[in-house]
C-alpha cells in the first residue's frame, strides 16, 4: 500500500487501545493520543494545571532523561507506519522523538510489562516538528502488542497513531452468538449493587463511550464482593467470554471469575446448582480481556463476580446456541 495511513490505526480507542502508562502527564492526560478525533484548540481555555490541550503534555523538565508514554494495541499488529501528531503545540512540543515496540501474551500488569517487555527500535530517535503530523514509516515485520513512544526531552504530543495489520491471538477470537447480549433475550435478573448505573448495560451493544456506560458498584467497606447474575437470551454451551473494563481506569475489579448453570425455565435461583466456568481471575484496568472458557455442558444462566467492588463495561459470552431459555 502505498501511504500507510490507509491501514487501520491498531492503537485507537474505538478499537480498545489504552495508553498504559507514562512517565508524566502534568499538563495533559496520555489517554489523549489515542482518540479517534482530531485534536481541536480553544485559546481561551485555561484549567487548574494551566492550558489546556487536546494531547499528552508532560512536565517542563530540570533533569537529565526524557519522558515516554507505552500504548497497548488495541489489535495486536504487524505496524507499517506511525503518526506523531503534534497539531497545536507550538512553542511545548518535544524536538525529537522514538517509537519502540513489544510483544507481551496475556494481559500483563503495567509493573510487568515495564520489567518484561524486550524493547526493539520501530523509528529511531529523530527530529519532529510542531504543530503538524510527523509521519514515519516502519519496515518491521513482527507483530507487536504495545508501542512505547519517547519524547525528547518532553513537551506535548496530540495524536499517536500506530497504522498496521490487524493480526489478533486466534485463540481468542470470537467464536458463535453472544448468548448473554440484550438484542438476543439476555437480561439481569439478580444483581448485588446497582449504586451508580445499572449491569443492563453489560450486554448493551457496541463498544462503550465513557465510564457510563458500563456497570459501577458502590465502594465495599466489609469482607464481601459484588456479584451479578444474567439469564442468557440463547442456552447453550459459552466458549469465549469477554470482560471489558474499558474506561475503569482507577476503579476496575481487582479479579473476576464466571460461574454456570442450567435451570429449567421457572425455577427459582435459590436451587442452581453452579459450577465454575472461569475461576477468579486477574483483571486490569481499561482493558478488553478475553478469557477462553470451561464450559463443557450448556448453560441457562451466569454468575459474575467482581473482587471485591468496581465497574464494568461489557460483559460477552460466545458460544454455541442450543435453545432459547
């Protein structure tokens, strides 16, 4: 292809990118690189931590090193090409800048990715310029799960686009119908705390917006966990579920587990016999984690629990139908 441009962005938010981690974001938040929209400017806007930007502002430096930002792909991908997009800083952007690259299985914790990751060199250190799209073109034919972008020695930077192929796990793709979805009969019919919005949203359709969007429980101040059951619209076997904490940046379960059962259709929650279909499991924040399953028999209903308090976005259960329950 000629311009790698025209290739998907694999980092965009719509896709499920999330900026991870950065070192410093004292004047702007790093979750800006990452929007779908272009950046906009308004003169007159001022906050408490002074100008605002749409982008990822860093600190003025009186150190020696530099300031760096690591972005999770939303698809992992072979990359073809990069975007810094410095549009509107003017007189705060960074002279020069590097993209680095890793690949990381599994849904790591920022301590193990920063202690893990093998870094190799996407687009060496070099110049860019203010108030434009610096473009670069990478000839690396790996797929990558993160991309660290360098800045130096620190500034501003509005949009990082990362343009490449879409190679995803294929052991974590989709497989069958989203028996728990609403547009197919899926409803709550149990839910421990609803304090903040309610888990319909869970198997709401589409990608979420805004924190929103998801379900939310009220902070836990006793020894117990905050838990929600769902009556599939469709029976049958899950294979795949999908925990998507995305915008829970600072109030994500800290684990999750799922938990099955057939209940013929009239009978009273009080005599499912559950057994276990994801056992309590690690989450991170602002990510859209996919879980292979151990369902081996169909099920009527799901319990999910979250440890020990939080929210979620989407909760997504693929499998194979058998009946509608």
């Amino acid at each position: 292809m000629a311009d790698f441009r025209a290739l998907p962005d694999l980092a965009v938010r719509s896709l499920g990118g999330s900026v991870v981690w950065a070192n410093d974001e004292a004047f702007a938040e790093r979750q800006h690189l990452i929007l779908a929209a272009a950046p906009r400017f308004d003169p007159a806007q001022f906050g408490p931590r002074g100008k605002i930007y749409d982008g990822w502002e860093t600190r003025r430096r009186r150190e020696p090193g530099h300031d760096a930002a690591i972005v999770r792909l939303g698809v992992p991908g072979v990359v073809r090409g990069v975007v810094i997009d410095t549009r509107w800083f003017t007189g705060n952007y960074p002279p020069e800048a590097s993209v680095e690259a890793a690949t990381l299985a599994g849904h790591p914790s920022v301590d193990e990715l920063l202690a893990r990751a093998e870094w190799a060199t996407l687009v060496p250190r070099s110049a860019i310029a203010g108030d434009c799209e610096n473009a670069f073109a990478v000839s690396s034919g790996e797929r990558w799960t993160h991309v660290r972008l360098s800045i130096y020695p620190d500034g501003g930077v509005a949009r990082f686009r990362v343009h490449g192929e879409p190679k995803p796990d294929p052991a974590l793709l989709d497989t069958g119908v989203d028996l728990a979805a609403l547009e197919n009969g899926g409803r709550v019919v149990d839910c421990s705390n609803m304090f903040y919005s309610t888990p319909n949203n869970l198997l709401a359709p589409g990608i979420p917006n805004s924190m929103a969007d998801g379900w939310e429980t009220a902070r836990r101040r006793d020894d117990g966990n905050d838990w929600v059951v769902v009556q599939l619209g469709l029976s049958g076997v899950p294979h795949l579920a999908e925990l998507d904490t995305s915008y829970f940046l600072h109030n994500a379960p800290g684990w999750a587990s799922l938990r099955g059962c057939e209940l013929p259709h009239g009978r009273p929650l009080a005599e499912a016999q559950w057994h276990d279909l994801l056992p309590r499991t690690r989450l991170q924040p602002d990510t859209r984690h996919r879980f292979p399953l151990l369902a081996t028999s169909a099920v009527t209903h799901v319990r999910l629990d979250i440890y020990p308090d939080g929210g979620l976005a989407r909760l997504r259960l693929r499998g194979a139908p058998l009946a509608r329950c």
